[in-house]
C-alpha cells in the first residue's frame, strides 16, 4: 500500500532530566554517528570534539552536529543564554 511519506521527527532530549547528562548525549552522538549516514560523520572526531571543553561546549557541539535531527529543551538559563535564546 502507497502512502505519503511523513517529515521525520526530531529526536527531543530533556537536558534537565536524566537524558542531558554528558555521557548520555556523548553516546547518543555516536550512535547518531553510526545511524545518520547521510551526516557523514567520524564518531570518534565528534566525540573529541564534545569532550574539549565544559558541558555548555558540549552542549555547543552536540548541537553544531545534530541540531538539524535532535531538539535539545532546557528551562536551565545558563544554558539557555549559551544559545543566545535570552539575553
């Protein structure tokens, strides 16, 4: 049976909740990595990269990467302010 192809979904993680811990997001890069073809991405590079710097580089990185597939919500203002979403 034909149908119409649906847009995917973004993949949404809670950075105030057990999902925004570092290790989580770093493993959901590679997995990511690995599943995203079409990114064209080296995990191992990837990961280097989330790893130089504190959690908001992290979260910088993380985004820089996978913004376009993974929504990344907080209520965390320093966080917030590091995506220049407030001022």
């Amino acid at each position: 049976m034909m149908q119409k192809s649906s847009v995917p979904q973004k993949i949404i993680v809670n950075l105030d909740g057990p999902d925004g811990n570092a290790f989580y997001l770093i493993g959901l890069a590679r997995q990511l990595c690995k599943s995203a073809k079409h990114l064209n991405l080296d995990g191992d590079a990837v990961e280097a990269e989330m790893r130089e710097g504190d959690y908001i580089r992290l979260l910088l990185t993380f985004e820089k990467y996978f913004g376009q597939i993974v929504a990344l919500e907080t209520d965390n203002e320093s966080y917030l302010e590091a995506f220049g979403i407030i001022a």
